[in-house]
C-alpha cells in the first residue's frame, strides 16, 4: 500500500503531460485525489507531507528575511566605520531605523 501511494504521489510529469489541456489535467488531479483520499493512512501521510513542506518554506522565508536585515546591519556599520556620513543619510542608505543606526555608531565606537 506504502509503494502505490509513493508512486502515485511522485509522478513526474512528461512531455505528452504538457501538451495536454489544462481541463484535462485537472480532472486528472480530482480523479487522483478521489483515489488517495479514500485511504486514512493515505490521507494522513499526505496531511503530513503537506505540513513538512508548510513548516519548510516558512524556516526558508524566516533565514532569508534575517539573512537580509543581517546584510543591512553590516552595510551600516561598515557606513559607520568608512564614511563621515550622519545616522540620517546611513538610514535613508540602508531602510534602518535611526535607532538602529544609533545603536550600530555605539557598538562600532565601543569596539
């Protein structure tokens, strides 16, 4: 049972698959549905390949967002650090906050 559900949810499409009407495919994807959801395991096993994936892009979307405000704060500082710029012109720079900038000037005169 394991194998048939493996199989009939990695089917990859061909080209004959392309060339097909877009009606036609979605009643093939009702059809395949009908058939998967009428096993419980099957449906559960879907349910949660389908929260796996939800839970991923979501890691995926949260790493990129930070890996952004990371790259902002580093071209801040590095303003900070080679520039006589004012907080003002960094933030209008960068998308900052001028309390972020604030608080970067701090960190790099500390340091």
């Amino acid at each position: 049972m394991r194998a048939r559900t493996q199989r009939l949810c990695s089917v990859q499409p061909s080209a004959a698959a392309a060339q097909r009407p877009e009606w036609y495919t979605r009643v093939l994807a009702y059809f395949r549905l009908r058939h998967l959801s009428a096993d419980a395991e099957t449906r559960r096993l879907a349910f949660v390949r389908e929260r796996a994936l939800r839970d991923e892009r979501s890691l995926l979307k949260d790493a990129r967002e930070e890996g952004r405000a990371e790259a902002l704060r580093q071209t801040a500082t590095n303003l900070i650090r080679s520039s006589d710029l004012g907080d003002a012109a960094i933030a209008a720079a960068t998308g900052l906050s001028l309390t972020d900038i604030g608080a970067l000037r701090q960190q790099v005169e500390t340091r």
